[in-house]
C-alpha cells in the first residue's frame, strides 16, 4: 500500500513507499514548489523495519505522523525539511 499526503500549506509532500515483501519500507518527503508545479527530494527516512498502514500530517504543518502495521505510531518534525 502507498500513502501519500500533502501538507495543509501545500508545501510538503510525503510519501509512503515499499508495499512490496521485497522492499524496506520507507518514507519520501518532497518540498513542492507550486509556482513551477515540481517536487524536490528533501529527505528519505529508509529506517523503517514495518509497513506503514497509515500516515498523515497535522493541520499546522508541523509534524509527520504515521502508524505501521505493528501499531507503532512515530512524530516526526517537519520544520527541519522545509525551506
């Protein structure tokens, strides 16, 4: 399964890949550029032994939050990949 969720500000896209047995699970985060309609990879936290079953982002655009299919749940602050 991918996920994928755009920030409130539109300014930050992730992306939740590796459905698949044969890949790590990982998150893409992707600064958006809405003038020139084109994303830049900021980040990839490729650390993740589970697959991630949901993931979303709060409404002041400050944190990642996403839930694998352990039932872990992890926040993870934004603020360091926006420009």
């Amino acid at each position: 399964m991918t996920e994928i969720k755009l920030s409130y500000n539109e300014k930050i896209l992730a992306v939740a890949l590796g459905a698949k047995l044969s890949e790590n699970p990982r998150i893409e985060i992707y600064d958006v550029d809405t003038e020139d309609n084109t994303f830049k990879k900021q980040h990839i936290i490729s650390d993740l032994s589970n697959r991630i079953e949901y993931m979303d982002i709060s409404t002041d655009n400050f944190y990642l939050m996403f839930r694998d299919n352990m039932e872990e749940v992890v926040y993870i602050e934004l603020d360091q990949y926006q420009k």
